[in-house]
C-alpha cells in the first residue's frame, strides 16, 4: 500500500482537510509525544493536600434564638514541646541528681547574657558576632540533650559563615524561644526531683 502525502496549505478549508484524511490511502505523520520523566521522590517532594487529608466538613454552629452567638468551647492548653530528651540526659549523668541540679544552676546564670548578645548582634547585623553568639548558646546547650535547640543553633552559626541571613532576626528570636524552652524545662525535672 503506497502511502501518498498531503500538503494543507494554510489556505486549504478544515473540511477539505478532513476528506483528505478520512481517505483510505491517507497517513498522518506526527511527531513522538515523550512523556514527562517523572521526577524521584525525596525529602522535600511536594504532595498535593488533598492526596494527605481528606477535605474537612463544616460543623454546624447553633445560634441562639435571641441571635447571639454561642459560646466558644474551652480548649485544654497543649503541653510545650520537649526540648529535653529526659532519658538520655539521665543516663549521660548516671542518674545523679545532685549533678543535674548543679549544671542546671549554671546553665541559669550563664544562659541570659548569651542570649543577649545573641539578640544584639542580629539587631546590629554583625554576621561574625551573631555566629560567635550562636556558638556559645550551641556550647551551652550541649550539656542538656536538647537536640532540637542544639540544632537551631548550629543552622544559625552555619548560616553566618556566608553573611548575614536574610531574617537574622527571626532566626535568633527562634533559637532564643527554644534555649529558654530548653531551660525551663531542666528547671522543672530539677523541681520535680526535689519534690
């Protein structure tokens, strides 16, 4: 079977171009269509919400007949994160007491100006003061098994090496958040052990 070629001028009718093809000896040669490839699955791979939670249903809100609204339920206050992982601190001090009471006493006295000095560089801008500042509060907060505060404080030292970070600011009000998150939370075990 020979296959004959139609040239379609831009001038030729759509319908003229539809006899063409529906003809018996007509072929249309297009191009391959490649598929997308599909991208590897890591960490950062955004999903679609609605693939994650189904879409949530509005609850019905009562409203009183004299038109007032209703009252709003009380909500039990949520527990502060852990910033102290309670048993490998334990186990790290060989259960003594006495120690963590000790270094928690000066982890109170010396946390304060660090923090300060913290908060003043990155209101100053100084990249080599702040990272200096986050390295000392990340030196303080290693004695403590507090990972997650540890970890703030060394991505804001990182960061520094380069410049100043764009919300330097925010960083430090983080990591300032975390460090006293850190130190209340050793102030309570000391409490709850002399209790």
């Amino acid at each position: 079977m020979a296959l004959r070629r139609t040239r379609v001028s831009a001038r030729a009718s759509f319908r003229d171009l539809d006899a063409d093809l529906m003809s018996e000896d007509a072929a249309v040669l297009l191009p391959p269509v490649q598929a997308p490839a599909p991208e590897p699955v890591t960490s950062r791979t955004m999903i679609p919400v609605e693939l994650v939670a189904p879409p949530t249903v509005p609850v019905p809100v009562a409203i009183h007949p004299d038109g007032t609204p209703p009252a709003r339920p009380r909500v039990q206050p949520c527990s502060a994160p852990a910033w102290v992982d309670r048993d490998r601190l334990f186990q790290e001090l060989g259960g003594a007491e006495d120690l963590l009471a000790e270094l928690v006493a000066c982890f109170a006295e010396d946390l304060p100006p660090r923090l300060q000095s913290l908060v003043e560089a990155a209101m100053a801008g100084d990249a080599a003061s702040l990272a200096r500042a986050a390295h000392g509060v990340q030196s303080g907060l290693s004695n403590f098994c507090a990972p997650g505060a540890r970890a703030l404080a060394a991505d804001l030292e990182r960061s520094c090496r380069d410049g100043l970070p764009l919300d330097a600011e925010g960083e430090a009000e983080r990591l300032v958040a975390a460090a006293e998150g850190v130190l209340a939370e050793l102030q309570n075990m000391v409490g709850e052990m002399a209790a």
